[in-house]
C-alpha cells in the first residue's frame, strides 16, 4: 500500500495534467497496485454476502479522473482510491461494504477506513428503513452491536424525530438518521501490513446483518416501485 500512498500523496502536490502526463507510469503502478488489493477484498466479500456474487472489479470501484463540470473545484484527478462493493453494483443504490484510501490532507473522508452502509438514500427507502427500524429496532440494534468496532455516523442526523413517529419513541435516535453509514478508520499498522486484505474481509463480515437490515428494506422498495 506504500505505493499507493505515495502516489496519492504526490497527486495531492501535483494535481494539474502536465505533471500526471509526465508521471502517469506512478499512477499506472498505483492503480494496479490497488485493483489487486480490491480484488481479494471483492472475493472475500462474496464469500459471506451471496447478493454480491457475480460483481466485477468494474462494478465496484471509481474512474479517478474527475468530473468538474458542476465543481468549483477544477483539479482534474481524485486524491483516493475506493471499492465499493453491493448487490447490482455501486450504482444500485443499495448498502454495501465501501473501503477507502486517501492521502495526507485529500480531506475527502479525513482518513484511511471501512464504510459499510448506505449514503444519500432516496426519500422512499429512507421512509422504509426508518419504518423497520420502528417495528424491529431490536434487530437493528443487535446488527450495530455485532458490528462492534464500527461507529454509526449521526453527523447528518435529523434536529427532531420524524413526525411519523413518537418522540420518545424507544428508537429515537436512529428514526433521525438521513444516512446509514458505519465507519472505521484503518491502522496505520493494519494498512502497511500483509494481513490487510484479510483484517478488511473480516471487519467487513461483521456489517453484513447491518447490511441485510437496510437492503431489505431498500429492496422492498424497488420491488414495489
């Protein structure tokens, strides 16, 4: 992975087209570098969440040239790296296991790490999971519990409950949730090692109840749309 940090690191100082067309070979090596690594993730993750099976290394990771037409920001290249792997690809809009690496003050997610879930749900399946959520928090809650090492990012939260339910309903706190997202940043030790591909799988494998609980949800949606 030192490879790979290096290169985002560079990019980072560098990141215009003249200085990329003259040192493309680094980033050839970084993203080959990176497709292998996310390829054993990809394999580890398909053999503990069956929906995921048949996803192509295609399916699940990004183009790292960048689209600026609507950004203020114009740089041309992305400073991270990221496989997001789901049923039906990154663009299902369904929960998955997405692994991130970034460099020094790419300030894109702020550090190295697993996020499992789902982000920027839309409107129906937010309803829908919150309706779960109401009538089965207590499975919710066991999914985020066996998911121990994993934080729950209320950062987007909503100010008050939905008023679809009780404020003092038992649940409360996760009624408000706009997105649903678990995080855990990677070690530094962990990311350097050899035991990388295998400590990502099995952090992984420990969200899959958590992502079951929002694809069943989000799935009930799309199968009655």
């Amino acid at each position: 992975m030192k490879n790979i940090i290096n290169f985002l690191n560079l990019i980072i100082a560098n990141n215009n087209r003249p200085w990329f067309q003259q040192h493309k070979d680094l980033y050839v090596n970084a993203q080959n570098k990176f497709n292998a690594v996310a390829e054993q993730i990809l394999l580890g993750i398909q053999k503990f969440d069956p929906l995921t099976r048949g996803l192509t290394l295609k399916d699940c990771t990004y183009r790292f040239y960048r689209d600026t037409r609507f950004s203020p920001d114009k740089s041309p290249y992305k400073r991270h790296f990221g496989l997001f792997v789901c049923p039906n690809g990154k663009k299902s809009g369904l929960a998955g296991y997405y692994f991130h690496v970034e460099g020094q003050g790419a300030e894109y997610l702020g550090q190295n790490g697993l996020y499992p879930g789902m982000y920027q749900c839309e409107p129906a399946i937010t309803r829908s999971i919150r309706e779960d959520i109401s009538t089965n928090g207590d499975d919710f809650v066991k999914a985020l519990k066996k998911a121990g090492n994993f934080s729950i990012d209320f950062s987007s939260k909503l100010k008050k409950v939905p008023k679809e339910y009780p404020a003092d309903h038992p649940y409360a706190e996760y009624l408000k949730l706009k997105d649903f997202c678990l995080s855990q940043p990677i070690p530094d030790d962990i990311l350097y090692s050899d035991h990388l591909v295998e400590w990502v799988v099995d952090e992984f494998r420990s969200c899959y109840d958590f992502n079951s609980f929002l694809n069943r949800s989000a799935m009930f949606v799309m199968e009655n749309e």
